[in-house]
C-alpha cells in the first residue's frame, strides 16, 4: 500500500503541516496547495513542500492529520 505524505517544511527541517492519504489524487492535489499556500518570503528563507511514498503508517509523522 502506498501513503502519499505532504509536508510543509521550514528552513530548520521542522514540519509545520503534514497530511498523509492513500489516494494519490487527493495527495497531489494537497501538494499543489502547500506550494501555492507559501509565500515568496516563506521560499526565500527555504521552506519547502515535500511529497513523499511511504509503505506504513508507522512512517508518517505522528502529528500528520490521516486522511484514508
């Protein structure tokens, strides 16, 4: 099983939001969102949006809202 993981993360590493689904679309389209959702200040200090594969729940960040 796939979850696709979104991650909205600051210059320092820390994730300041984080959702995680098994349907690809849904993923994508939230991905598309945290990018569009920073600002051009936010990119310049180097927050990234990041979307990820992982094979278990045990992998995705324990403060990640779960959508299934």
């Amino acid at each position: 099983m796939n979850i696709w993981v979104n991650e909205q993360i600051d210059p320092s590493g820390l994730i300041h939001a984080c959702i995680a689904s098994c349907n690809e679309s849904q993923a994508k389209d939230c991905h598309e969102s945290f990018k569009t959702n920073l600002t051009n200040s936010q990119k310049a200090e180097g927050w990234i949006a990041k979307l990820r594969v992982v094979k278990s729940w045990d992998d995705v960040p324990v403060n990640a809202l779960k959508l299934d």
